[in-house]
C-alpha cells in the first residue's frame, strides 16, 4: 500500500486481530476516532462488522489470520495494508497496551503513513495451499529425524550404539540390532518411521505432479548445483510474484540472510544475520548451500565460496562462508526466475576473461 492510496480513502480502519475477537477502530479525514467495536473474526463478522465503510483503507498485522482476511477485504472493495509486526513493535511501545488501544494505534499509523510500518506481502490461496504441502513435508520430515534420535538414545543407555544408515533405511538395516529387551518400546517407533517415509514419498510424488502442471519454472532453478525439487517449488511458492522486488539483491535481505547493523559514531560491529523473513526458506537455502560446497558441481557460486574459505577467518569462518553462499543463491534464483534464463555455471568467470 503506498502513501496514494492512504491519502485518497477518507477513511482508516485498524484492525487488532485476534483468534476469538477483532477490535476495530474507525479514523476520519481528520484523524479523529469515528467509530470503535470488536467482533468474532471470521468471514461473516469481518463483512457485517465494516460493510458501513467499504473501500477505507484497513491496516492490519500479518499473523495467522491476516492471509485469508486481507483476501476477503481486497474482494470486498477495501484498500489493504497489512504492516511488519516488527516494525509496529518498535513503534508503539504502549504501557497501557489493550486490543482496542491497539486497534486505534494500527488505524493512526495507516493515516499518518503506512511506510513506518512497513508491509507483508500475502500469497495467493493456490499458492498457499501448495506451499502448505511443502511445510507439511518439512514437518513429517523432521517428526522422522526426531524419532531416530529417540531410538539411537534409548539404545545408547542399554551399551549399544546402532550402525550408520540412511533414515529411509533405517528401521529394515538397524531393526537386528537394537537389543531384545528393547524392541517393546521400539518396534512401533520403527513402524511409525516406515509410516512417515511412505507419507514422505507421497508427498514427493504431490509436488512433482504440481510443478509439472503450475510451476514449470521449478526445472530451470533446479539446474543451479545443490537445489533439488523442494527447495526450488518452495521458493517459487514464497516468492511468487519476482517483480515485487525492484532488484534481485534485496532478496538476501529479505530472508533475513545479511548482517544486522548497528553502526554509530566509530564504531561499526560485526553482527550475526538477522534471521528476518521465511525462516523455513533460509533453513533449505543453507542446506543447498551446504550441498554445492562440499559436494557440487564447479560453478562461480562454488568457487565464490572456495575463494572465501582460503581467506581463513579462524572458528566459525566456515559458517560465515556457508551463509554469503546461502544468500547469494537467492539472489541468483530469484534473478533466474525474474529474467527467464537458464543457468550459466561460468558466466562471471566468462566475464572477468573478457574485461
């Protein structure tokens, strides 16, 4: 939502949601409170509680029920800003803090200017629905992990430590040798993990059919060494729209993969990232990152990192290495998603010969 918008609605209308209750709050041309109620969120409340001010302008904060609430109020005619909670946070530090003061609150800054508390960007709802796979996915995943640990654990307090194995594999190769007196406990453990990896592969075999049939663009990401399938639909999907960033470089910042700043005066520290933006993205950008570093194809992002690593750096260099390649492969997803090329594994060694 931009500073037009604001200026041509004579109405702002903060909305403080909630899971049970929304308060709201009605601002006029001149910033005076007009109105002030709650009602019980959901698609009916939402309709009947506004329908008297339709095409104000409503400032919300993203949180679980901002995505399917700010679709319904752009269908219904309104002007939508949902605002960066962080952002708000900073801003009003309230000591009398309440729903219906915050309600007011998101409605003064939405009047006074929607830039000072920034705005979340809400995916389509195919979108979301395919992206809910993906985070489905993740979380059998990691359900799976958390449950080979268990068994290592209990097996380790009876004097056995079980054999390297692959977790798909896992309970046919180690199921001989956990002890006897054990496979009470384990056996459904196991049984459970073989469950998890057929949900696993059907999951898998979702996706694939998905970006055959909506996101073809999935096949050139996944040319980039170290990207596979997940992580190439999973960016899509996060993005969705490239052209809502003016350049490809304000994606690192956007992951929250660029350094925290707190420069003043002199003094300009070295600060870990911010860890702002899609945290579950980040986490799959590090593991690729992980991946073409150790083990990927030569390309300019490889040897961009290799030339890191001979700097040295001392204990953690190679953590730090890990992120800059991390985020410089969301800059080059996103300008190969943007721009509609293929990946050129050698283009700015190519480059740097012909300068």
């Amino acid at each position: 939502m931009t500073q037009v918008t604001a200026e041509r609605s004579p109405l702002t209308i903060g909305l403080d949601v909630g899971d049970t209750f929304t308060h709201f709050c009605v601002l006029d041309a001149e910033r005076k409170v007009l109105h002030r109620g709650k009602f019980k969120t959901g698609q009916g409340g939402l309709r009947y509680a506004l329908k008297r001010w339709r095409g104000a302008l409503v400032v919300l904060e993203a949180g679980s029920q901002s995505p399917w609430m700010s679709r319904a109020l752009a269908a219904e005619g309104y002007a939508v800003h949902v605002a960066d909670p962080r952002r708000v946070q900073l801003l009003s530090k309230d000591p009398r803090k309440s729903d219906r003061r915050d309600a007011e609150t998101l409605a003064r800054f939405g009047r006074l200017g929607p830039e000072l508390i920034g705005q979340v960007y809400h995916r389509g709802e195919q979108a979301q629905a395919d992206l809910s796979i993906v985070r489905s996915r993740d979380l059998t995943v990691r359900l799976r992990t958390s449950i080979v640990q268990q068994i290592r654990s209990l097996s380790k307090a009876f004097g056995c430590r079980l054999p390297n194995a692959s977790t798909r594999a896992f309970p046919e190769k180690l199921r001989e040798f956990v002890p006897a007196i054990l496979l009470p406990a384990v056996n459904p453990l196991l049984e459970l993990l073989e469950s998890l990896t057929k949900t696993i592969k059907h999951y898998d075999q979702e996706l694939a059919a998905i970006a055959r049939k909506r996101y073809r663009e999935t096949e050139r990401l996944q040319k980039v060494p170290g990207v596979g399938p997940v992580t190439a639909i999973a960016f899509v999907l996060t993005i969705e729209d490239p052209s809502r960033f003016a350049t490809s470089r304000r994606v690192g910042s956007w992951l929250g993969l660029c350094p925290r700043s707190q420069a003043s005066g002199d003094k300009d520290p070295d600060l870990p990232i911010t860890k702002a933006g899609d945290s579950y993205l980040r986490r799959l950008l590090v593991q690729c990152a992980h991946c073409l570093l150790s083990r990927g194809k030569d390309c300019d992002l490889k040897r961009f990192g290799e030339r890191l690593l001979r700097r040295g750096g001392g204990r953690g260099a190679r953590r730090k290495v890990i992120t800059a390649i991390a985020r410089k492969l969301a800059v080059l997803l996103h300008a190969l998603l943007r721009s509609g090329h293929d990946f050129d594994p050698d283009y700015l060694l190519r480059r740097a010969r012909a300068a």
